[in-house]
C-alpha cells in the first residue's frame, strides 16, 4: 500500500537534517554569553541605562518593574448556558463598564469569554440537531 505522501512512522523526512538534540545559534549564543560575560555585559547596559541611553532603558525597565497584572474580574455573571442567560451576562458587562465598575479592558476579556460560550452553545445546539435528525432518517428507513 502506498504512502500517500506521509512519512513512515519512525522514519526522518529529511535524514540529511540537523540531528536530534541541536541547540539554536541564538541559544547557543545565549549560553556562552551565560558562561562568564553575563555579568559583565549586564553591567555596561545598567551603565548606559544610568547614562541615559533609550535603548538600554528599555531593556532593563521591562525587567525591573514588570507591567502590572490585571485585577481579578469580580462581577456576579448569570448561567450562560441559555442564549437569554448570554444576552443577560451581556447587559451586566455593559452595565459594569458604564458605572466604572470593570474597565473596559476587562469587558472585552470577559466579552471574549461570552462569545467563546455562545459559539459552544451553537456547536451543542446544531449536534443536538443533527443526531435528532439521524435517529427520525433510521426510524422512516
């Protein structure tokens, strides 16, 4: 029986490329920088930051002080399993963004949750639907 176009089982599709366990030039780079200069190197780039240089700013900033994470959502979400209860989940962000309650950054990440659970939904519904069809086409057979 032929292949196909797939590789057998165990079998490299390219036997002429890197062997297995070949480190990545930029990691490799990494490590030896790793080895004894690191120090150093991190030093000049603190100097350069301190002397004002944007660049080295930028790369010492981020690592000393991490951007903040947001807050834990806290609002009372109805049951969503129901098209009403999704539309209802839907009023309450609205109405938690419009009295400053939930930023709107936090609306839209819960918006995204919402809309992932309605395209579950729709998934269940449209399932549900066809196996009902596929037991009434077996029962006319």
């Amino acid at each position: 029986m032929a292949n196909k176009g797939q590789f057998r089982k165990g079998v490299s599709g390219n036997p002429a490329g890197k062997p297995m366990g070949t480190k990545h030039k930029a990691t490799m780079l990494a490590e030896q920088l790793a080895e004894g200069d690191a120090e150093e190197i991190m030093q000049v780039v603190i100097t350069k930051a301190k002397a004002g240089d944007i660049a080295a700013l930028k790369l010492i900033l981020p690592r000393l002080w991490p951007a903040p994470r947001t807050p834990a959502i806290k609002i009372a979400l109805p049951d969503t399993s129901t098209a009403a209860g999704l539309a209802e989940a839907v009023d309450r962000i609205i109405a938690g963004v419009s009295v400053g309650r939930l930023s709107p950054e936090q609306a839209r990440d819960l918006s995204s949750l919402i809309t992932a659970r309605k395209g579950i939904l729709e998934t269940t519904v449209l399932a549900e639907r066809i196996e009902a069809l596929e037991q009434a086409m077996k029962l006319v057979r």
